[in-house]
C-alpha cells in the first residue's frame, strides 16, 4: 500500500515550480505562477488514478480532494487529499497526505468542513443504471474516520423513489443534515434528514421522507443551502402545462416545515426567461439576500444562457438589482454549460463551463448591488477560457481564486485544479 500512495502521489501532483515572473505584471485572471506547475495542478490515469471528485478550497489556500480509481488488480481505491498552499501534498495529513475512505466504490462528490475542522463527505453508491443510494462518511480533522457517527463512521439511505439519485447536502447551525434527492416519476422536492451523529430521522416528513409537492408537472432539486438563521432553501426547477419550466424555490425551517415568511406559504416560482429556467444553485447574502444561479436553454441552440435572480429573505425580487433582480451573465457561447458563483468582498465571481464538445469556460465578475460587469476585468468583464472546463472552489485569505475541472490534452482531458490571481 505504501509502495502504491507514493505512485498515487508521482500521478496526481507534478513537480511545484517556482516562477520568477513577477506578479505585478499578471493580469487579473491569470494563473498564479507559483502555484503547482505554473498555476495547475495536474491529475492523471497514470498508476490507475482515474482522477478527482469533490474538492473542497480551505481559507488557508490547502485543498482537500477526494481521488479515486482501480489499480490494476482492478481493486477500486478511494482516497482524501489535502494539499498545502504551493499546491504539493502536505505530508502531515493522515498517512504521508492520503486517507482512504471506507466506501472505496462511492461516488464523492461534495466536502463539508465544520468549524472544528471535521469533514462530512457526501454521495452516490449506484444501485441501479437509474438509481443511487445517498452515502455520508464523516472523518476528523486528521483524516482518520469519526467511528461515532452512524455505522463506523458511514451513514446512507436508499433511493426513496425508483429514479432517485442524491443531488445535494446541507448541514444547518443545529447540526441537522439534510440530503436532496432528486428524481422523476414522480416529481417533487424529495429531502432526507439525519442527525449530527449520522442517524436517519425515520419521523421526519413521511416515513423519514419530506416530499413537498408542486402545482403544475414534475419538479426537481436541484440544490441546497443552509441559511445562517437555522433554515435551509432548495433551488430547482418545476413544469408546467405549458411545456416550459420555472425556477422552483422552497424556504424551510431545520424541522421541515415550509417557512411561510417566504413568498406566503414558503414556495415561490419565477419566470426569468421566455424558454425554461432550470434552477442550479443559490448564495445566501450578508444582507440576508438570496441569489440563485439559473440556466435557461436558447431555442434553437444547444447554448444555455446563465442568470442570477437576487431575491430579498422573503422572495420578493430587489428590483435595484439587474432587470427586475435579474441579470444575464457575459456573452460567450456555453453549450450545455455548469454554474459556479461566489462572493468576493463585493464583487460576484461567476465561472460557465461546458465539457460537452470542444472544453470551454468563462470567468465574469459583477458588482454585488447592482449586477454590472466590472469592466475592468477582462472584455468588458469576462474572460474566456479555451481549452478547459472549470467552476469556481472560492477564494484564500489573500483573495486568489482556485477553481477546478478539465483541461484539454492530446488524447483525453487531465482533469486539475488552478490558482489565479484576481487584484
């Protein structure tokens, strides 16, 4: 096994290089020069590592990375890494930089971090070609397994319906989790609960199952958010007869009931667009503002175009942002693209990305209270970046940005993670 970290750890991380570039001289987007091999961290299929899922950006600059694959004896290995702040494996961390994880043949693909430095990973084990069970594993800060939380450090749940899959997890002030499923046949917003030490809540909702229903066709999560007051808000989307669909939005209290201080009963739809708005993720704001990230199809096009909806606490649209607490987000050309945003100080960071057809990203930056490009920044407030598909990690102390995803190579994409410099 030791023989096997050490070519797991030549696979993932090349040589860091130091740049006597000076960084005066960067543009704002740039890579960062000292970071990894010239601002890139690169992840290969070399020595079976089949590359990365949830990686989680810590304020000191270290990254967190869950690194799976099959060695060649076609045993599956899943592994956490942290990496220190020049982007080489901290040593430190668990065993020479790598825990392995009790779940090798789960699909990790998000990292929650508590206060104390405690991790909760968050899931997918298939169970059929159309269905997945949710799967929590929870560790200590040294990487080793918290064996007290549900059974020897790992909880999951079955898919309550048949085409079911996890989407999301949130984790509320009062240590409740909280697991978005999301399927079809039938619709609805599906969430699972279950207690800070990992044990499913059979009471909550409907035999442990709290579906809130929609008027119109089917609805779908797509994500969650745990709010600063307890609660926690689900972001999605919903039909209608019309054949389109609309930002579907449900504000909750952390005991499942619907938080009628929102919108009136707790649910609110929104029409953004003329063609279909698909709900994707949501901010909360330091005024208590909420900010939804949504993709809309172009008719005609395999593009999607990207909004943001900035709401007040009770779902009324703060008209002093964009259009109407609307704006479209840049102009390049995303087919099929994903949505990362974040915030900051004032300035909302935006990252498009399309892995579907030629690798392509864009960098946008606007102004908080009113939704403008910063211009700036780039063109007109927007980078383009050929040749990779990557969404935003967040920022370090010293405001450089981290984002991760593919980079295109000659004959399959590395799949990496990059340091730039925004000031």
């Amino acid at each position: 096994m030791r023989l096997f970290r050490r070519s797991v750890l030549a696979a993932v991380v090349m040589a860091v290089v130091v740049c006597l570039a000076a960084a005066a001289n960067a543009a704002a987007g740039d890579l960062d020069q000292s970071y990894g091999n010239g601002g890139v961290i690169k992840f290969d299929e070399r020595g079976g590592t089949r590359g990365i899922g949830a990686v989680e950006l810590l304020p000191s600059g270290q990254i967190l990375a869950v690194v799976s694959g099959t060695q060649n004896s076609g045993r599956a290995y899943s592994l956490l890494t942290r990496l220190d702040a020049t982007g080489a494996v901290d040593s430190s961390f668990a065993q020479s930089g790598f825990a392995t994880l009790p779940v090798p043949r789960a699909r990790i693909f998000k990292i929650v971090r508590y206060e104390d430095g405690r991790l909760l990973l968050f899931g997918s084990y298939e169970m059929t070609d159309e269905s997945a069970a949710a799967v929590l594993i929870a560790l200590k800060a040294d990487g080793s397994v918290e064996t007290t939380f549900g059974n020897q450090g790992v909880a999951g749940a079955p898919p309550p319906q048949a085409h079911d899959r996890p989407q999301d997890v949130a984790v509320t002030r009062d240590g409740w989790i909280f697991v978005a499923m999301r399927g079809y046949q039938p619709g609805g917003f599906r969430i699972l609960r279950f207690t800070a030490d990992g044990h499913r809540d059979t009471s909550f909702g409907t035999n442990g199952v709290l579906s809130s229903p929609w008027p119109g066709a089917d609805a779908r999560i797509g994500a969650l958010r745990a709010l600063r007051g307890g609660g926690f808000v689900a972001v999605g989307d919903v039909g209608a007869a019309a054949g389109r669909s609309y930002l579907a939005v449900a504000d909750y209290n952390s005991d499942g009931t619907l938080n009628t201080a929102f919108d009136g009963n707790g649910q609110a739809r929104y029409a953004l667009t003329q063609s279909g708005d698909y709900g994707e993720g949501v901010l909360e704001l330091p005024s208590g503002d909420l900010l939804f990230s949504v993709d809309s199809p172009v008719a005609g096009s395999l593009r999607e175009d990207t909004y943001l909806l900035r709401t007040h606490a009770d779902g009324s649209r703060r008209s002093s942002f964009g259009s109407n607490g609307q704006v479209r987000v840049g102009t390049a050309d995303i087919e099929h693209g994903a949505v990362g945003v974040a915030r900051l100080a004032s300035t909302l960071v935006v990252t498009r990305s399309s892995a579907q057809g030629p690798l392509i990203s864009a960098i946008d930056l606007l102004d908080i209270d009113s939704g403008l490009p910063i211009t700036s920044f780039g063109s007109a407030g927007e980078r383009v970046l050929p040749d990779e598909a990557v969404g935003i990690l967040g920022f370090d102390t010293q405001s450089r940005m981290y984002d991760s995803g593919l980079q295109d190579a000659p004959f399959a994409p590395y799949d990496v993670i990059e340091r730039r410099l925004l000031n």
